[in-house]
C-alpha cells in the first residue's frame, strides 16, 4: 500500500482451477499444488517473498441474515459508547454450531423508533436500535480453505467474502446510493451482493456457474467438454438472435467424438436457457 491510500499490484499468479468444486475443496492435494503453483508465480513477478494473504471464499453455503438489536439510553443523549453497545448486541446471533460468522455489517439505526438513522451520535433518545447483517458459511468449509493456505506455509490474515469484495471493488459511491446488484459469475458459482436504501440490503452465493453452461453446451451438441469450454469462450453469447440463423462453426474429430457443424444459433440458445436461469435464481434470492 502507497503512502496516499492507493494499491500497487507489483505481482500476480494464476492458474488452471483444480481441486475444487462450486468453491469447495474435494481434492486437497490437486487444490494445494494449483495455490503453490499460484504462489510462486506471484512471488516470481513481484520479486518479495509472501508470507500473509487476505483470503476470499465462495460457496452455495454461504448465507446473509438481518438481526435486529436494541440497548437502552441511559443518559437521554446518544453517544459513542451507546453505538459500540447496540452493535454488539447486533452481531450477537445464535447460529448453528456448524456455521461460522464472516461479517457483520450494520446497515441502519433507529432512536426510539424512528427508522434509517445513518448516524445518531448526539440525537436524544431512550432506545438505540441497529439492523446488523451477517454474513455466515458452514465452518468446516471456511477451515478447510484456510488450511489448504497454511499447507502452503502461508498465514491467513483475513478470511472474506469474495462477493463483498467484488462489490467493493467496483461500485462507485454513487451507485451504492442509489441501489445496485453486483453478480459475480465464477465457473461453479455465483456470488451476489444488493445496495439498497445506503446499505448492504443483502448477499449471498449459489452453486452454479460458468461450469455448467459448459455442461449443457457439452450435452445439447453431443460434443467433449474441452470442445464445448473453447466453443463458449470462442463463439457464445447469452443473448439469442446474435448470429445469423444458418451460420456454423467446424469442430475437429475428438475424445471418441466425430467432427461435425454445430449451429451458432443453437450454441446461443442453450446459454442463454442456463444464463436465464441463473439469473432468476438470483432474483428469488434477493
């Protein structure tokens, strides 16, 4: 980090996914090789040696929820102590043993009722009230994660959210003001993150992607996934109509497959049934 705030990127490493599915590991030894591998690279271009990572994970398990909390003003005025109080009364949630909290984030406050308080420092009042977000994921999925890193003799400085962290990286202050969805598509899921009313109004992730329009391109056009992944890359689009009706692509003999013409048109029509989907996925969500 600069003197001025800013973020300099002096390295980056990166490499084919492998090890993990839907943002989960299922093979810890392929899935500790790929971040070594990625590690190395980072640490070849950038010249430093890393020894600490922020750590975003993703996951259909991952899960927002609203809490409500509430403290008495004692002294009529509101201060700062009374926040800090509400607040942790906010991020007090009895979730199951089997969950661990990755964020809380309040969104509003209420004085004595009176609703999208930004700050009440100073306002008199007799309840202090907040709407808290949490943001939770199944622990042992999180642990895992953070110890397919220490495997690779690096600490875990942070453990977040990879939707939050996409959002916050490219909404503008004026976009979060007036209310915006951010929808991350990865290749086994999609992350989610809503600004609504100044605030984080919600966030979550769902186990579907990239991945499995490759699959069902693989599978309409009786064609190898290798063939179907650089089809989709190459030549489709989630829109219909984008193509002229008769226009082909030639695939070459593969896998125990034959060559054959695939229609652009069919190529287009079967992304855009999965991207619908997904995004209507999206929206019953939120």
């Amino acid at each position: 980090q600069l003197e001025d705030g800013q973020i300099l990127v002096t390295g980056m490493g990166e490499c084919a996914s492998r090890g993990v599915r839907k943002g989960d590991i299922i093979h810890f030894e392929n899935a500790l090789a790929c971040v070594k591998s990625t590690l190395e690279m980072a640490e070849e271009q950038s010249r430093v040696a890393i020894h600490e990572i922020h750590l975003v994970v993703t996951g259909g398990h991952i899960q927002s929820v609203i809490n409500h909390g509430n403290v008495p003003v004692e002294s009529g005025e509101i201060s700062r102590e009374d926040i800090e109080r509400v607040m942790e009364v906010g991020r007090t949630l009895s979730l199951p043993h089997d969950r661990a909290v990755l964020h809380t984030i309040n969104q509003h406050f209420y004085v004595d009722g009176q609703p999208g308080v930004i700050d009440p420092v100073g306002m008199e009042g007799t309840k202090l009230s907040v709407d808290m977000l949490i943001m939770h994921g199944i622990r042992n999925r999180v642990k895992n994660a953070v110890k397919l890193l220490k495997s690779a003799y690096v600490e875990v400085a942070d453990v977040a959210f990879s939707g939050l962290c996409s959002a916050l990286a490219v909404l503008t202050p004026e976009q979060k003001e007036s209310g915006v969805i951010v929808i991350d598509l990865g290749g086994g899921t999609t992350d989610y993150l809503v600004y609504g009313g100044r605030a984080i109004a919600c966030a979550g992730a769902l186990a579907v992607g990239g991945d499995h329009i490759t699959n069902d391109v693989a599978t309409g056009l009786c064609i190898p996934i290798s063939q179907a992944e650089r089809l989709k890359v190459e030549w489709g689009h989630a829109l219909k109509g984008q193509c002229a009706a008769n226009q082909t692509v030639s695939l070459q003999a593969e896998s125990g497959f034959q060559s054959k013409h695939v229609n652009l048109a069919d190529l287009h029509t079967i992304i855009h049934a999965r991207m619908e989907e997904i995004l209507w996925m999206v929206k019953s969500e939120i």
